[in-house]
C-alpha cells in the first residue's frame, strides 16, 4: 500500500498525509487522526529516502576514519555510535584505509548522504583540511584543528603524554631512547614529535633517536631488528598495537622486556594490561571521545553554531610491568 491508498481512504490529498506522516503539527487534530488511522489500517509505511527528502535531513552522521581496524577508532566509532543512537541518529562509517588522498572524497560523500560528519585523525595536510572544511558543515573534528571556519575539536595532548614517558624512562636510569615512529601523514605522530623536541631541550643528556615505525602490529614486529641493534634500552612506541608486536618480535629474539629493555606505549587500549608483561602506556579517554564528539555534532545540527570551543584532553600515564630500572 502507498501514499496515494492512504490519502484515498482518509479522503485527504497526498500531500496532507505527507505532512502528517512527516510529523508536521499543522495540520488539523482530527484530520490527522484520521490519516494515521488509514496509515494502521492499511500498514503503510513513509519511505525513508522520500521522508529524508522532505525534511532536508536523514537522522545519519557519516565519521571518516584512517584505520577501523584499529582498536583506538573502533572505541571512538563505539562511543559515537551510542550517544547518536540515544537521540535516533544512525552512524555511516567510511575507512580511508591510510589512504590520504581518499580521505576528501570519502568525506564529501560522507556529507552529502548526511547530516554532519566527523573527521577522526584525518591524515590529510593542513592545507587540504583548511579547503574542504568550510564545505562540510556540521563537521566536527578529532585530534585536528581548523583556522577556516569555527569548527568544534576534539583533541588529546599527545606531546605532553610522550614527554612524561619519556621522563618516567629517565627516572628509572634510561639515557638511551629510541622512538619508534607512527605513520608519516598522522598529525598525533606530529604532536608526538614536537613533545619529543621538548623533551631533548629538557633533558640534554640524554641520546634519544628515531626508528621508522607505523601504528599496525606487523609494523612493531617487523621493527624488532632495528630496534634491538640500536643501543637504546627505553623503547617510546607510537601506540600500544605496534608495542604489541613490538613485544612479540623481541620475545622471539630472546630480548626479555624490561629487563633487556624497557617500552612504552601510548592509548591504553583494553587489552594493554594483559600483555606479558603489561604495557606501561598513557591512557586516552578514547570512548569519552566519541560520546563528546556526538554532543558537539548535536549542537550545530539544532542550533546551526559551530562556535564550540576545542577541548583538549591530557593522557593519564598508566605504569605497568613494560618498564623497569636501566640493566646494570
């Protein structure tokens, strides 16, 4: 059964069932009785593309994500995806799988099948995000910001997280650091390096070098090597998936973790404290991130202002069996 059965029966034109069906409150109390009477009767059901259209909205963000296998954007797609459904908004997902040059495509699509978009960690350049936000409007931003238009922010202070790891390594004796890198594109890989330099300035005594890495547990383990002739006996990894793998690689090598050498890692995902040994990480309200980055979506759609200011979020620095005093 249609629209035009519905109309038919209650004896109302089409577009009166629409406005009906599409919540207008208008529309007389007891004609619209009778329309959502027919609409019963007959078990007739507004087609959601055509509601979407008449309304000018589709109840749907649309979130862009560089990696979904990583568990870090799983919770911040978890906790997103709750808060929006408890006010009946639905979640569309696309995964630029660390494709750069995706990502604007990926997000302008995005936009134009929904209501807003969220761009988590995009690897885009400056330049890049500065020309496509003003073109995704709602738009809400994860560990980025933007100069072009008032664009809410979400973002975690990674260079203070890795400066305090770094400190913790050189209290317990460590002189000699490596840091094994994110991926080159990752504006947190960026903040993580600029947190660094900070560190040398403090701490001038110490040796700290860099090792190509990546944010994947193959990447870690396929950093074994390096990281085991490099000299250095406190390890800073990029996240805790490449620790992982890191620690895997080194197990299989014989290289014992913290005696051999001690490493960090960085996001204090789930299953950090339950690797052998535990991971000393710095904890990121990931899920706090999702459920903020809703609200913040929320004000702009009802409100149609972006003038949200960016919240910053300091990382907890979790200690665990990873590190330990330098081998004597």
């Amino acid at each position: 059964m249609g629209i035009a059965d519905v109309a038919s029966m209650a004896g109302v034109s089409h577009a009166t069932v629409s406005r009906v069906m599409n919540g207008n409150t208008t529309v007389d109390a007891d004609i619209a009785a009778r329309v959502r009477a027919a609409a019963s009767e007959l078990k007739y059901k507004p087609n959601p593309v055509g509601r979407s259209l008449a309304l000018g909205k589709t109840d749907t963000i649309g979130i862009v994500v560089p990696d979904l296998s990583n568990p870090t954007f799983q919770a911040i797609l978890r906790g997103l995806s709750i808060a929006a459904a408890r006010d009946g908004y639905r979640v569309l997902i696309a995964d630029s799988s660390e494709v750069r040059s995706e990502e604007a495509i990926l997000a302008s699509e995005a936009r134009r099948r929904c209501d807003g978009v969220v761009l988590c960690a995009p690897r885009m350049s400056d330049a890049e995000l500065e020309e496509l936000a003003p073109t995704l409007y709602p738009l809400v931003l994860i560990n980025r910001t933007t100069e072009s238009v008032p664009t809410p922010s979400l973002v975690v202070d990674y260079g203070q997280g890795i400066q305090e790891l770094a400190a913790h390594l050189v209290e317990l004796g460590h002189r000699k650091l490596a840091y094994l890198t994110g991926p080159d594109r990752s504006a947190s890989n960026v903040q993580r390096l600029r947190g660094l330099e900070k560190f040398t300035a403090e701490f001038p005594n110490v040796e700290l070098q860099f090792i190509p890495g990546g944010n994947t547990f193959d990447a870690g383990f396929e950093s074994s090597d390096a990281v085991a002739s490099c000299g250095a006996t406190g390890i800073l990894v990029f996240n805790d998936v490449a620790a992982m793998g890191l620690l895997s690689g080194l197990s299989q090598r014989g290289i014992r973790v913290p005696e051999d050498l001690s490493l960090t890692g960085f996001d204090d995902m789930p299953f950090a404290r339950y690797t052998m040994p535990p991971l000393t990480t710095a904890a990121v309200p990931i899920s706090d991130l999702g459920d903020l980055a809703w609200r913040r979506m929320r004000e702009q759609i009802q409100t149609n202002d972006a003038a949200s200011p960016t919240n910053y979020f300091p990382p907890r620095i979790e200690l665990r069996g990873s590190t330990g005093p330098v081998k004597a």
